[in-house]
C-alpha cells in the first residue's frame, strides 16, 4: 500500500507496473500485496528460473490468484511446457550459477540489489574473498553510507560493490577510509562517481571524502550528458574498420564500441582468435567434450561439421599449452589448446612482495590484472600521479604513487595476474631525494 496507493493518488490513470527480485524469499508475497493495493502489472519468472535473486515465482502468483479478483486468467497446465523447456535450458548453463542455495533475508540490512547480488559474490570470490562474502555485505552497507546513502541501481549499485571489495580486501574500517582517503588508491568508478560522472546523487556528495578522494580532479557540474562532447560515429567505424580488418563493422558495433569499448575489444579479439563460437551448440561451447563425443554444427562459411574428440595430452608445465586430438568430417586434426586452469599459476608473478614499511615500495591493493603501467624505469614521478591501472571482474583501480621520486624498478608488466600485496613498482624517493632534487638545483 505504502509503494502504491499513494502514486496512484496522484496519477490515476498511470499505469503502474512493480517490479522486484526475491533474494529475501518475499517476492510473491509482495506481488501479491502490490496487485491488492492497485498495481496494473507485477513482474515474474518462469518457474525453473525463478527465487532468490531471480524474479518471484510465475507459477506461483498464478495458483493464488486463481478463481479470485485478481485471477490473470492464464492456467498454470499452459506454462508447464515452458517451464519444462526453461528447466533443460537452465542446466546448460549451470557453470554460471552462483552456488547460492537459498534466500538472504539480509538484504534488508545491507540493501544489495537483487539484480547485483550474484555479481557482487562473483566478484568477490575472484578477488580471492570466497570465505569473506559475510564482511562483504556488511562493509557494502558500509560503504553505501560512506558514498551518501544513495539509490542503488546500475550502475550506482556497482560503485557501492566496488567500494565495498575494496575495504574488504585492504581491510579498511569507515573510519579508516574517511581518515586517509587522500592516500588510497580508490576503485576508478568510485573516483567517477564522485567526479559527478553518472550524475548528482540525492542529497549531494559526501563531504570531506568527495574532495579527499578526486585531489584536486575537475568535477562536472551538472548533468553528465549536457557537457559530453558530441561522438563521432563514422570516425569509430573507420577506426574499427582499419583494427578489426577481418570483421564486418556493423551499426551495432559501434554503438557497443561507444558505450563499452573495452568490452567490445575484447569480444572482437576473442571472436578474431576463435573465430564465430555463437555457431557451437551451447553444451560443447559451455562444458569439455567427452572422450568420443561427437557434434555437429554448421560454420561460418555454411559447411557441415562433425567434431569427435579423440583425446588429449597433459598440459606442458612451462607453457600451460596441451595438445588436443578431434576428427573434423573424418580428418583427424591436432589442436594446441591453452589450459586456463594452469595458466593463471604461470602468468601470476607473485614472487616479490611488497615492503608495508617502505613507503616507495608501492604493493598492489587487490588481486587481479594489470591493465597497463603508466610508467617506466628511471621515470621521475610526483606524489598521486598514475602509476599502473588494474582490473578485477570489471572492477578498475589506478594506483599513484606514495612519494615522490625516481622509478628504481618495476615489478610487473601489462597482462600479468597477481595477488594482494605483490611488488608492482619500486620508487627511490622520500627525504633523500627531495634532497637531491634541491642540491642539483
């Protein structure tokens, strides 16, 4: 009553329509209430797909309803057939659930979007936090009130989930980030939330921390949109067209281009290395084929293909790589294939970690990837300029430097996998070297 009632006071020809996720196990319920008090439209899933953080359960409304003011006039023997259908579809994708088995009633507490939730325990799970998931929601509660309380919808919701990681995995108390935020190295889309990039929150920006964290960044006053400069569309397919010289740029792609460049870079080199996967059936793309599997799909250039795996050798200790046997339309071809689940152990450097007493041994505040290293060796540098950029699960962080100095050496490269704490960049500097600096002047 208290969502719909009132709204429908004030428009009463508006249609309303609620929607919400069932990660308490209060979904239906809700529905149910929502559609009581005057809601024109309330959202559900299929069964097979349906609780937790899914949508609240469509069978379910369904049979309540049934027979009363409310019936929806559908019977629940007509979705059986879909359900069936969508409880097979389910399965092919297994490798992509979350592990949760049951509701969290806690999100009344830490407030995580149903639609995020699942992310969120990826993310953190990559991040190496898989026995942290508990602090992680009580530090996202955390951190929604560090960033203002705000309303949490992609991708506000992401910049809580970042922030929250973050802490996790530094160890960081609120009131230790509100101390010392003009010395962390903040996940990049907090530092563009409070840039005032996805807009200006309820409220305004908190403060001091907004300040503390942008050191002396340019904020954007008012709407982002208002000041984006306009895109040049032709210029990026020409631009796509001239990298990407094997593929047909489509209007479609440089749409996804303008609005997700480094993921569409990556789709593009993934499809340019292996080609159109879309054309494998989804259970031989998903999971390993069976020793004497067969599957048959059509390619790219319209031919029939019948695949069986013969077998395969053990992955090389130095390189990751291991040989693969398949008979393609009877041929038997020998495929090098790199295994990813020894990979990640050769690319992870690891082998030098970071100095906590040292200020100019600079460590790395979360596992992950470098993205690309912003300097070189013999490089002077200033306190706060970028030194390398992150990522982890789409979680990107520029580290800057501590002090001020000389780029002694380097611990990492672009593309390496590391851990919390390892070595990135080693800067001589402090006392002694702005001592130097003023000798020499």
């Amino acid at each position: 009553k208290m969502l719909v009632v009132p709204r429908r006071k004030k428009s009463p020809t508006l249609p309303i329509h609620v929607h919400t996720h069932d990660t308490a196990g209060t979904g239906v319920a809700t529905m149910l209430a929502a559609a009581k008090a005057g809601a024109d439209v309330v959202d559900c899933a299929i069964d097979g797909l349906s609780g937790m953080t899914s949508q609240p359960s469509m069978g379910a409304i369904i049979g309540a309803t049934a027979g009363t003011a409310l019936d929806t006039g559908i019977s629940l023997s007509n979705i059986e057939g879909l359900n069936e259908y969508w409880e097979q579809v389910r399965h092919l994708y297994a490798p992509f659930e979350s592990g949760q088995l049951a509701g969290s009633a806690d999100v009344y507490r830490n407030e995580i979007p149903g639609g995020q939730y699942t992310n969120l325990l990826f993310q953190s799970r990559q991040l190496g936090l898989e026995g942290s998931w508990s602090q992680v929601k009580k530090a996202y509660a955390q951190a929604n009130v560090l960033l203002g309380d705000v309303i949490k919808v992609t991708p506000s919701s992401k910049v809580v989930g970042d922030l929250a990681n973050f802490m996790v995995v530094n160890s960081l108390t609120p009131e230790e980030i509100t101390a010392n935020a003009a010395n962390l190295d903040f996940p990049q889309s907090v530092v563009q939330y409070l840039r005032g990039e996805i807009g200006i929150p309820l409220g305004g920006f908190p403060e001091p921390l907004r300040t503390q964290v942008l050191k002396g960044q340019d904020s954007i006053v008012g709407r982002p949109g208002a000041s984006l400069p306009p895109f040049d569309f032709e210029g990026a397919r020409v631009h796509l067209e001239a990298r990407f010289k094997n593929n047909v740029i489509t209007d479609e792609d440089v749409v996804s281009h303008a609005l997700y460049p480094t993921v569409f870079d990556d789709f593009q080199n993934h499809r340019m290395k292996y080609g159109n996967v879309s054309l494998i059936p989804t259970h031989a793309f998903l999971h390993s084929l069976e020793l004497g599997e067969t599957v048959h799909f059509t390619d790219n250039l319209g031919r029939d293909c019948e695949v069986k795996m013969l077998g395969s050798t053990a992955a090389l200790p130095a390189t990751g790589m291991r040989q693969v046997l398949l008979e393609i339309n009877g041929e038997p071809r020998v495929v090098q294939v790199r295994d990813e689940k020894v990979a990640p152990k050769l690319n992870s450097k690891g082998s030098e970690k970071a100095d906590p007493i040292d200020a100019g041994s600079v460590g790395s505040p979360m596992s992950g990837v470098v993205v690309g290293l912003k300097v070189s060796k013999g490089d002077t540098v200033e306190k706060g300029q970028p030194l390398c950029v992150m990522s982890a699960m789409k979680m990107e962080t520029t580290v800057t430097a501590p002090i001020t100095g000389v780029v002694e050496r380097l611990g990492v490269g672009a593309g390496d996998s590391i851990q919390v704490g390892d070595l990135l960049v080693y800067i001589k500097g402090g006392p002694d070297f702005i001592g130097a600096t003023l000798d020499a002047s």
